[in-house]
C-alpha cells in the first residue's frame, strides 16, 4: 500500500527545512535504513534515513525548495509493482524519516498546508504546486485542487496553463553600486538563521564586555610536558583544550554566569556545559562539551577533535550542538590580538579567546617578557552584573596562569 514519506523534525525546535538534496531517484529500491535525502536545517545538513521498505514511487518536494513545513509528505514509497498515485496518501498511514544517525519517530500531525490569497480563504497547496504556481505567475484562487480535501497539487498547475508573469515586487534595499560583474550566492537556511539570532542577540541583549590580560608560560610548559609524557604519539592537547577545561573550572568557582535569563526567573544550571565555536563552510556551529568541569584535558580533547571533525562533515546529532550554559570563541589560530564575540542566546556569556603573544610585562620594577593572551568575556547584563563579571575573569586568570589544577 502507498505511504506517505514525511518531512523529518530532526530537533525539538525545528518546524521547516530544506530538502537539500535527494540521494534516490523516483524508482529505486529503498530499505529501511537507506539514507536517501539531505535535509538543511538551521544548524546543519543532515542525512535521513528511510524507516521501511518498498520502491520510491514519486518525489513530491523537489531538492532545493525551501521552507517545507515538517511532516509535510516529500515523496511517495509504494510496493514493488503497485501503482503509483500522482499525489500525497492521505488516507494511508504515513512514514517518517529518521535523521543520521539518530533514529527519531516523528509524531502524526496534518499534512496539509493553509496559506491564504487575496481574499483570506483557506487554500490547501502542497509547497511545491505553490512554488510553481508563484513561478508561473498563476493565481492559487483560480486553480481547482484535486488531491485529498481539495488539495492543490503540481498537476493542477499544470492543468492551470502558464499566466503572464507576475510584476516582481520592489525592494526596498537599493543594490550596491559596483564597476564589474557580482557574484549572487543565495543565503543558506544556515546563514539566514545565524543573521536573525546575531540580529536578536545584539539587538535584544543588553551585552557588555570585561577584558584581561593572561599569561600564558606556565599553561603553554605543562602542555608541553604532558605532550612529551603522552603514549600515543598522534595525541596531542592544545590550548584551547585546556581554555575549556580553564572556562569549566571557572563555573563552578563563579557559577553566577552559569545562567541564562529569562522574563519570569534566571535559570542556574548545576552541569557546566561549554558550546565551542566551530568555523564550517556554511557558517558556525557549536558543538557541546558537555559537564567540562569533570573531564580529563585527554576526554575533552579527544571529544572536542571528534565534534569539530564531525562538524565540518554534518555529522552531529541534534542534542551534540543544541543546548549548552556557556560559549566560547577561540580565534587564537588566526593571529588576533583581541575581539568581542556576541552572545549565543539563551546563554548569559561567552568568552572570545586570543592569540597568546610575547609582551612586555612589569614583574615588581622590572621589566619582563610573557606569552600573554588577551581574553574578553561578553555578557547578558540582565543576569549578570558587572562586578562578577570581573570576579569570573579573575578565576579565570587565576586557573590558566597556574595552570596544575587542570591535571589534579
């Protein structure tokens, strides 16, 4: 019997995507556990998997169409010699996908989409017939749906001819002036979420920023000697190994931006969770090292590694970068000497790590040189005052230039 393949909710929060890619074409033979599409979502692209078998007999949403509303049906899957219908089952049950890795079921919901025309009357459109029709420039109040409820499929477009195009609407941007040629490259459903969320957060969050300087010697001599100590020849720590486990140390010493805020309470949480800011093609994910504060510099290490390599390929399970009580943003690599990071809402802080450089210092009277790394902590001054952020970066400093209660 038909089924319905639905559009996959691969987090708690997610209500659309984009089906970025499909990895089987109309007529293969599917088998529970095949990954057959990309699904793009705020966060990341992501496989899913089928969770039955049979043949797919009809791709309903076509790759690149954005905004698919989830448990939306995105394809058909029929037995092996059935018919195929030309739309959505739905009087059938219906079968989710399952994101890669995590196996998820997705719960029954409508599958019927309600935008409304010039007039507000309800009109039932699958999103690829209103993509069409918008195309063609033919409006949805003079097509006459024949799927389930009335519902207004491709074919009805079809059937409804092509329209003279519709006027583009104007914009109230006005293009950048330019002497050559401009290369357009479309936002990504990941770009476009990371500039509304940096827009709310700066916009919405009252931040501010406390800086110190820290030396580093001590810090960068004990990871040398445990590199030196290390069995495993490929294993090696780094500094922003130890910067998480520092941050962690600090959150439980100063728990008080260990927070995050909210209208009606402030939120303390016990597990010191550090969102780790990860550069990938797309944009920035934030995988999490979670209860940091407990871990050995070798288990974060080695989970850090594997989160940004998964990362940078977009392997990670939703709860691997949703969620977390504090970030931070190393771009130490890059040769910075200091910058202000804004805040990953609902977290209360985040702390922008620099390049660790030679300075002069003043020890006593005399004059010194020092690896010193300039650190600045960006918080929510709704739930944190100014002082303990201070007090926090103090801690701070205090764990990294001495650097053994990291090991002990």
């Amino acid at each position: 019997m038909a089924t319905d393949i639905l559009m996959p909710a691969l987090s708690p929060t997610m209500t659309e995507g984009k089906l970025a890619r499909w990895l089987k074409k109309e007529g293969d033979k599917v088998s529970a556990g095949d990954v057959i599409a990309e699904i793009e979502t705020d966060k990341a692209t992501m496989e899913v998997e089928a969770v039955d078998e049979g043949i797919l007999g009809r791709i309903l949403v076509q790759e690149g169409v954005e905004g698919v509303a989830v448990n939306t049906p995105i394809a058909i899957l029929v037995e092996e010699g059935e018919d195929v219908p030309d739309a959505s089952t739905a009087q059938t049950p219906a079968v989710a996908l399952a994101a890669e890795p995590v196996a998820a079921s997705i719960p029954p919901a409508s599958t019927k989409a309600a935008p409304k025309d010039e007039s507000s009357e309800r009109i039932f459109v699958s999103p690829l017939a209103k993509r069409m029709a918008k195309d063609r420039g033919i409006a949805l109040g003079s097509l006459n749906g024949t799927g389930p409820n009335g519902r207004i499929l491709k074919r009805d477009v079809e059937k409804g001819g092509n329209a003279a195009p519709v006027a583009p609407k104007t914009t109230p941007a006005t293009p950048v002036a330019t002497d050559g040629d401009v290369k357009r490259v479309p936002n990504s459903t990941m770009r476009k979420v990371i500039a509304r969320r940096l827009t709310e957060s700066k916009t919405q969050v009252p931040h501010f920023y406390v800086s110190v300087d820290i030396e580093l010697d001590a810090l960068l001599a004990l990871r040398s000697k445990l590199n030196a100590t290390a069995e495993d020849n490929s294993f090696k720590i780094s500094v922003n190994d130890m910067m998480i486990k520092a941050v962690g140390l600090a959150l439980k010493k100063q728990p008080g931006l260990n927070v995050q805020f909210t209208d009606a309470e402030t939120l303390h949480f016990e597990n010191v969770d550090i969102s780790m800011a990860v550069s990938i093609p797309e944009g920035l994910i934030t995988p999490i090292i979670r209860n940091a504060d407990q871990k050995s510099l070798r288990e974060i290490s080695r989970e850090a590694k594997d989160l940004a390599k998964r990362a940078r390929a977009g392997k990670l399970k939703p709860e691997e970068f949703q969620g977390g009580t504090f970030s931070i943003s190393n771009m130490g690599m890059f040769g910075v000497r200091d910058f202000a990071a804004i805040i990953n809402p609902p977290q209360a802080g985040i702390l922008a790590i620099a390049s660790g450089e030679k300075r002069a210092v003043v020890r006593g009277d005399q004059l010194a040189i020092a690896t010193v790394m300039t650190a600045t902590l960006s918080v929510d001054h709704r739930a944190v005052d100014g002082a303990l952020g201070a007090q926090w970066l103090n801690a701070l400093r205090d764990i990294v230039q001495n650097p053994y209660t990291l090991v002990v």
